[in-house]
C-alpha cells in the first residue's frame, strides 16, 4: 500500500461516493389474458381454474376463478400488481 504526501497530486483528488444505492421502489405488473392445456381435474371432466401468483409466499395474489371449465382453457383480463423494492 502507498502512503501518499498530503502535498502530491493525489491528495487533491475528491473523495469517492461508497455508499450503497438508495433503496428504490418499483411495481410489478402481471398480465393474465388466458390459459390453455388445463388438466381436467375432478370426476365430471371440469376444473375450475385461476391463477395465483407470488414473489413471496406469504404475499401472493390470485385471479378470479372460472368455474366448471370444461375445455382446459380459461380467458382472464387480470392484473396483479406486486411492490417490489431494490
């Protein structure tokens, strides 16, 4: 390590910024428009589909559902907004 004179060039140099970046907040928006190749999942050959998402387990969000689907395709026009911070 150099040890530099309080008089070299340097010294004059301004100090550098180590702070960590702010923290910043941001939304994440999740567009659901549809599904397809649902397994039918009960007896009667239905499912009644939604869709749930999360980045954190305890703060998951969910669609409405569509009950009864019989086709394995389900048409949503959902948005989930999730804040997330960095």
């Amino acid at each position: 390590m150099e040890i530099h004179d309080v008089d070299s060039p340097e010294a004059a140099l301004p100090p550098i910024n180590i702070d960590s970046e702010p923290v910043q907040e941001f939304e994440v928006r999740l567009v659901i428009w549809r599904t397809r190749d649902i397994e039918m999942m009960d007896v009667e050959g239905t499912s009644d589909v939604f869709v749930r998402a999360f980045f954190d387990a305890e703060d998951d969000q969910t669609t409405d559902t569509h009950w009864r689907c019989q086709s394995g395709e389900a048409s949503f026009n959902y948005r989930l907004i999730f804040p997330v911070k960095s």
